[in-house]
C-alpha cells in the first residue's frame, strides 16, 4: 500500500537527518549538530523542530524538563515524496521522460545500469504473476 508522499523543505531535510542518526534528541543537539554548515541559532532549529511536528514528521516525548524529538516519517518515506516533488515539477509527474533524461546524461555507471535493468526484470516478473493470480 502506497503512503502519503512527504515533501520536506531544504531546513526539514537538514534536521530530519540529524534527528534519523540521533534519535532520541533534543533540539539543542540539533542545533549543535548543523552549527558547523549552518547558522541557525537554538530558536531557529526549535521552531523549525515544532513546525515539523504539527506537519507530522517529527513527535516528541517528554523527559522532566527536556523534550527529546523522534522522526515520526521513515527515511524511505521522505526520499519518496522527494522523488514524486522533482518528478512533477521537472518532467510533468512522468517516469518514462525521467528515465529517458537520465540514461541520455551518461550518468549511470554500467554498473548501475545492470542493476536497473535486474530490478525492471524482476518488476515485470512480479507484475505476470500478479496477473495470473
């Protein structure tokens, strides 16, 4: 069964990454985390942290004085809605065209190549049994 597709801004995606390796945190941990590539000061990351939980992609939990968040999304989830984002906005929500612009890029290695193909042989095997039963 499909689930809903996440999109996360560029600010999500930076603490939701920290939060998916240090879970549970709290968000000065978070703050201390993204210092060294970003700016952002302890209420900029709180703030941004309560916003993604009343999106639902982050939950916390209480701990006495202290609020320790939780990715309430998997990381499959978010690369998912990513994915469908970029694919609507750059090639009009098409597979077909995507896949063409990234084969005709020469930016697959033969490797990746082999396995793409495997994994398209595997999904059309899926697919007839599916059909049959």
């Amino acid at each position: 069964m499909a689930t809903k597709p996440y999109e996360l801004t560029e600010a999500e995606w930076d603490i939701i990454q920290v939060v998916w390796e240090r879970q549970p945190c709290a968000a000065p941990a978070v703050q201390e985390e993204l210092a060294a590539r970003k700016q952002w000061t302890y209420s900029t990351v709180k703030t941004l942290m309560d916003r993604m939980v009343a999106k639902g992609l982050l939950t916390t939990e209480r701990l006495r004085n202290l609020i320790l968040y939780r990715a309430a999304i998997r990381r499959d989830e978010a690369q998912r809605g990513e994915l469908l984002r970029t694919v609507k906005r750059a090639f009009g929500g098409a597979f077909t065209p995507m896949m063409q612009f990234m084969l005709e890029s020469d930016a697959l290695s033969p490797e990746e190549l082999e396995e793409l193909q495997t994994m398209v042989l595997k999904k059309r095997r899926q697919n007839k049994t599916r059909a049959k039963g």
